[in-house]
C-alpha cells in the first residue's frame, strides 16, 4: 500500500512521489539524504515530518522549495510539477508554496527596516509603490500580532519571537497556499514557542493554508498537525494520523522517540535505541534502523521492510 492510498479524504494539494535526493562530496563521492519517499498532503491539513538530525526532513523541505537539489522522483503541487523545472525556487514561489526559517536573524536582511523584508515576496509578484507597499506590510504584521510602530525597526531591535513573527508575515505576503515551517519554534523559549504555534494554528484556519511541518519537537507536532511522517536515515519508517501514531507508535524508532517525551504521556518501557543515529553516506543494509533497534532480528540485516498497514497507520518493520 502506498501513502497516497492511506492519505485522509480530501484534495490533494501537495504529492511527493518516490523522492531522491543526493549531495555530492568531494569529487567522486556522493550522500543519499533522501531514499524513495512518498507522501500527500492534502489542502489545509498539516503534516509533520519528524526525526533526529540527519534523517532528512530539512532536505525534503528544502527541495519542495526549489532550494535543493532533487534527484529523482516528482514533487507536484496544485497539479502543477516542480521538478524539471529551470528555476525550481521561482516555480515553487509562482505555484503558492513560501517557507518559513529555523533562524529568523539569518533569514531577514539587516539592512533592511522590518516592513521591507515583510514586502519583500510580494513585489515581483503584485508590483505597487512605496506607500502602497509599507501600508500592506504593516496590514500583515498586524496579521501576526505585531505593531505597525516595529515596521521601520531593523531586525537587530526585535526579540527572537518578533522576528520570527516578521518572517511568517513575510510568507504570508505573497498570499501563499502552503507553507513550508523548517523548525520554526526550535530556537524560541517556550512561553514565545507556545504563542508561534498558536499564531500558526489561527492563521492556517482562518487563511485555508496547508502546511509541511519539519520539527524534530513531537509536542510541537502534537499540537499542531493532523498527520505525521517519522523519518529515519532518509526513509520513512511510520505515517499516520498524528494522536493514533503518538499514542499507539508501531515503529520501534517511533517508539524510541515518543518515549523520550515525557510530557507526552507516561514513561514507556520500551528500550530505548542504541547509539547515534547512522551516516547517510554509509547507511547499513536491510532496515536502516537494525543497529540500533532492540527487537531486530537476522532477517532486518539483509530485506529492505516496506510500508504496509498496520492498526490504521503505514509502518516500515519486518516485525510488525
């Protein structure tokens, strides 16, 4: 079974199919981030892609954008294909897709008053003068919560949780049907991470927007999205609804993941997963998982596990 099979009712506005994506290194060498994954989101839905640094969630996310390479497979959005195209960040950027940042100091320009950042994705698109324009960025950061008194403000004058704010203002000013959230509260302490998450909830219900959610922060995804996709080593190892995945983990990764969050529940007695996270240059053969899952057995060594259902979700494990 396939993840479009198992997907929600709905329309699909976003569908990645059989994505590959590799890095070169050095001269000869290459890194496989991403290894053959699938997913659809459909329209005004939220979809957490989670796992440790390393699995490849960034890079999805970044090659959805048109900011990275992908190798193979498709990417289309709104019936439109991304891939193959000349400029696959104007593509993405034309199509309705904007992205939101971990870093909101690196993601704003410095010299730039916050109102000229905010505008920023809107002018090539809906060209309009100067007042027009500042009188429009300072409607959208009333849209995030922020003062029309911060607009002339350089991003060095706000708090992390402002700027943050400014950079999802940003991506709402080209009027976007989904956006892409690159750990977007994981530099934020937690009152003001609380409040992003909230601002985030209002505006995908209030703007009909879709989102791709990438967070390493299961609470975070547990308050935010519908479905969840749980990555290991560049492959998805579980995909589900978000409460049956986190209360009922099939996965043994999963597991190992959901029980090192306390505040998700009480303590699980599953054995926690040995050592680090493998090297995507070097993955192991079979189950990428199988050097450090506590219930491997010989066969994970050598057979590749396919997603299949199992009590109402899609997981990877030849024990399940």
């Amino acid at each position: 079974m396939t993840i479009a099979e198992a997907s929600p009712s709905g329309t699909t506005v976003l569908r990645v199919d059989d994505l590959f994506v590799d890095y070169r290194v050095g001269v000869r060498k290459s890194v496989r981030a991403v290894a053959g994954v699938s997913f659809d989101i459909p329209s005004g839905s939220v979809l957490a892609l989670i796992g440790e640094s390393g699995s490849g969630k960034s890079t999805i996310a970044r090659a959805i954008c048109g900011l990275g390479p992908v190798t193979s497979g498709s990417i289309m959005f709104a019936g439109s294909a991304l891939t193959g195209s000349s400029n696959p960040a104007a593509s993405a950027g034309m199509a309705g897709i904007q992205i939101v940042f971990q870093d909101s100091t690196a993601a704003l320009d410095p010299r730039w008053p916050v109102w000229r950042s905010v505008i920023e994705p809107r002018i090539a698109r809906m060209p309009a003068n100067a007042a027009e324009l500042k009188d429009r960025a300072v409607a959208l950061l009333a849209r995030v919560g922020l003062s029309g008194e911060l607009a002339e403000r350089r991003p060095s004058q706000l708090s992390g949780g402002q700027r943050q704010r400014v950079t999802i203002a940003r991506a709402l000013a080209a009027e976007p049907k989904m956006i892409v959230l690159d750990e977007p509260v994981s530099a934020l302490d937690v009152s003001v991470r609380n409040e992003i998450l909230l601002l985030l909830d209002r505006l995908r219900r209030e703007e009909g927007l879709t989102y791709l959610f990438v967070s390493h922060d299961m609470g975070a995804v547990a308050q935010l999205a519908d479905q969840i996709a749980v990555l290991y080593l560049g492959r998805i190892v579980e995909h589900g609804e978000v409460a049956r995945v986190i209360s009922q983990p099939s996965h043994p990764y999963t597991k190992a993941l959901i029980a090192a969050v306390p505040s998700l529940g009480p303590k699980r007695a599953d054995t926690p997963p040995r050592g680090e996270i493998g090297d995507p240059a070097n993955p192991p053969p079979g189950c990428r998982f199988h050097p450090r899952c506590p219930v491997a057995i010989e066969e994970c060594r050598v057979t590749v596990p396919e997603l299949k259902m199992v009590d109402g979700r899609l997981a990877a494990c030849l024990r399940l």
